[in-house]
C-alpha cells in the first residue's frame, strides 16, 4: 500500500512533467510568433527602403523635366532615353513596394494566428490601397492623406 508521501511524489513529478511540457510548447510557440514578427520588421524596412528609392528617382526625374521646361524643349522630354529608364525604373519599385506590402498582409495574419487566412488572402496593397496609375501610396511623400501644408493652400 503506498503512502502518502509515495503519492504526493508521484502527482508531483506528474505535475513537473506536464508543466515542462507546457512551457516547451510555449516557448515553441513564442519563437515563432517572434520569427514571424521579426520577418515583418524586416519586410517593413525593406518598403521604406524601397520609397526612399522611388523618391530620389522622382526627383531625378522631376529635375530632368525642370530642365527641359527651361531650355524650352519639353516637346522632346517623354521620348528621351533617361526619362523612360527612369520611367521603368518607377515601374519596378512600385511592383517591388506592392510585393513586398502582400508579403507583410500574409505575415500579419500568420502573426494573428490564422495561417488559412494567410494562405488564401491576399494584401489590400493590391485592391485598394493604391493610388492613380496603380502606385501605392506613399505616406512618406504625402500621396492619398489629406494635405495640410502650403500645397492645401494654394
């Protein structure tokens, strides 16, 4: 016949054991959610790169079109070789921006928890959150938000 201290013990490493478990798979289950949110960090600073990018091309282009409205050739600034590289180079951030915003949508809701959901949806980056001509808005240059600076102004 067991005793009670025979007893208790059992339960107690019963216990142990089961809490070790439980604390294994939390632990599982906080590194994954921190991998999965350290790839999001990743992915966010990869898209501010990426606008960051975009901007300093936008500039190059706006300062091409500057100088070709005060030398008065204009008529030939679409045609010219550097605008339309500049052009496609545009092109290509903005899909690069769009591809990796989808990529933060499925990694947000794996994050969430709802790995279904990541699996078949897919990022408002497409739908709509762009803006004209299919760019997605940029909060960093003021695109799609409500102006409240000397351009509201004018």
């Amino acid at each position: 016949m067991k005793t009670f201290m025979d007893t208790l013990a059992e339960n107690l490493k019963a216990f142990t054991s089961s809490a070790v478990e439980k604390a294994g798979e939390l632990t599982k289950a906080a590194a994954g959610r921190a991998e999965i949110l350290s790839r999001i960090g990743r992915l966010k600073m990869d898209v501010f790169q990426l606008h960051r990018q975009q901007n300093r091309v936008f500039a190059d282009l706006g300062r091409i079109a500057f100088n070709e409205l005060q030398s008065g050739n204009i008529e030939e600034f679409p045609g010219r070789e550097n605008v339309q590289s500049l052009r496609e180079k545009i092109t290509g951030l903005d899909q690069a921006i769009a591809d990796k915003e989808r990529a933060i949508g499925q990694a947000s809701k794996m994050a969430d928890g709802s790995p279904a959901k990541a699996a078949k949806g897919k990022s408002k980056a497409a739908g709509n959150g762009t803006a004209k001509g299919g760019r997605p808005r940029s909060k960093a240059s003021g695109r799609g938000s409500k102006s409240t600076g000397k351009a509201a102004e004018k």
